[in-house]
C-alpha cells in the first residue's frame, strides 16, 4: 500500500498543529489575562493565577489536538514505527505507554480507532522505500559566516559610540570596546570558524564526505542522529555519525549554514537512493 503522504509532510502538520498552535494559544492567554489584570487592577499576586491559567489551557488544546493529529497521520502513513520516531525526536507525541499519553483526550471510538489503525499498520512487515521528490540530489554545506561577519559591525557601532557618545562614563566605553575587539579576535582565531569559503560537507546519494574526516559510503554509516546538547538557553545542535570500524563522529552544527531538520531530511533520502540505486543494480 502507498502512502497518501510522506513522513516529512505528516511530522511538518504536526509540528504547526499541534506544538506551534498550542504555544500560541498560551501566549493569546497570558496576553488577554495581563489585560484583565491591569484594566481591573487586581494586586500583582494574580499573574500566578495567570500563569497556571496558560499552561492550562496550552497543555488542555494539546492533549485534545494530539488525539486528532495521530488519527490523521496513522491513516495516512503504513510505517508508523518510523513516523512515531520522528514525532517523538520533534516532540510532536509523547511517548507510547507514557503517563503523558494517559492524559490525551479521546472519546471511546477515538480510541477503538487508533488501536485498530495501529494494530492493522503494525503487521506490515515491509515498507516501501520511498524517497521525497523534493529532496536534492546533493547537498553541499559551508561554515556559517553570519556570526563572523557580525562582530566587525559590533565593534565599529562600540567604536562609534565611544568617539561620539560623550554622555557614557569613560570605563563603561573602555569595557564596551575591549569586549568587543576581544570577541572579534577570539572569533577569527578560532579554527572551526576561519575565514574558509570552501565545501565542509557534501551528502548525496554515495555517503558523505566530511572535509575534517573523509569520505563515508552509506553501506559503512551505521547510525546518525542529532541531539541538543546542555541546557535549553544554551544549547548547541550537533550530529553524530557511527560509523563501521570507526570512531563516532561528532559535528557542531551551529558552526555551519544549515539545520538539524533540515540536514535530516537530506540525509534519509540521500541515504534512500543509495538502497535504491543498489538494489536496482
């Protein structure tokens, strides 16, 4: 059986859906509570209430939204194994068994539903292999020079200031400028972010070449996946490769112009190809 749509298409509505609207709807709460809060001048104390109201209503779209979305692309998808990994990985779903998943509201038919629907999907045995038109041949990939650029604006705005901005003290112009050129001199010396205009990485349908490495056919890549690593505020994306009588590989994202979504969605179709490719010939 063909799929009615793809994984990306189904994991892309999800996302809008069901993460994206239930982020707005707590800010449209918090907005129209702050507005009764101070049209009627009630004491500070009652932004707590505000606040508890929010997640509430957040979480409660959530929970009614999530039921929807699963029936949706369950009926849309065969390779739902796949389809939850990716929704789990984008925190579409939580995950299956889960107290948070207790908490989704379906009525009794909702439910017979998806249990039929995974039920019948999960005796499909093999999938099709099936590759995303959309999806470019190759992909070549640079440093992000964004960040560098950047700090010589920054230094030559402080400059500025500190020439003509009579009204700052004078060690507040001297920390502001030392900061500044300090950043711009750790910026270029730092050598994952040299001023180097060539390709860093290329992904096509015969593996992936890494400029700091070498060249990796699929048939020897084992596992790749990305990950956030520390903390929320300060979190760098990276991807790592496990690769067949190798080291795991280990790549900054940040450091380069592209993103973890959209460096998933080159890499499985590449990878796709090259199956395909092979069991063709």
């Amino acid at each position: 059986m063909k799929n009615k749509i793809t994984i990306d298409q189904a994991i892309k509505k999800g996302f809008y859906q069901v993460n994206v609207t239930s982020s707005i709807i707590g800010i449209i709460t918090f907005i129209l509570v702050s507005i009764f809060i101070n049209t009627n001048n009630l004491p500070e104390w009652t932004y707590i209430i505000g606040g508890f109201l929010t997640i509430f209503n957040s979480l409660l779209y959530y929970y009614f939204i999530i039921t929807k979305w699963k029936i949706w692309a369950f009926s849309n998808i065969d390779n739902i194994k796949e389809l939850e990994e990716k929704a789990l990985k984008h925190k579409i779903i939580p995950k299956r068994g889960s107290f948070s998943e207790k908490l989704e509201i379906k009525t009794k038919k909702e439910k017979l539903i998806l249990e039929n629907l995974i039920r019948n999907k999960e005796k499909i045995k093999k999938h099709p292999i099936e590759v995303n038109e959309k999806a470019p041949l190759e992909t070549k990939i640079y440093f992000a020079k964004s960040n560098i650029y950047l700090i010589p604006v920054i230094v030559c705005i402080v400059i500025l200031n500190f020439i003509s901005n009579l009204n700052y003290s004078f060690i507040l112009k001297v920390i502001l400028s030392s900061s500044s050129v300090l950043g711009l001199i750790s910026i270029i010396y730092y050598r994952k972010l040299k001023f180097d205009s060539s390709v860093q990485i290329i992904i096509n349908d015969k593996g992936i070449f890494i400029k700091e490495y070498d060249f990796f056919s699929w048939d020897k890549i084992k596992q790749i996946e990305t990950k956030d690593i520390g903390d929320t505020d300060t979190s760098i994306e990276v991807l790592y490769i496990y690769i067949k009588g190798y080291n795991k590989i280990t790549i900054d994202l940040d450091k380069y112009n592209t993103s973890s979504y959209t460096l998933e969605f080159v890499i499985e179709n590449s990878r796709k190809r090259f199956y395909l490719n092979k069991k063709a010939s």
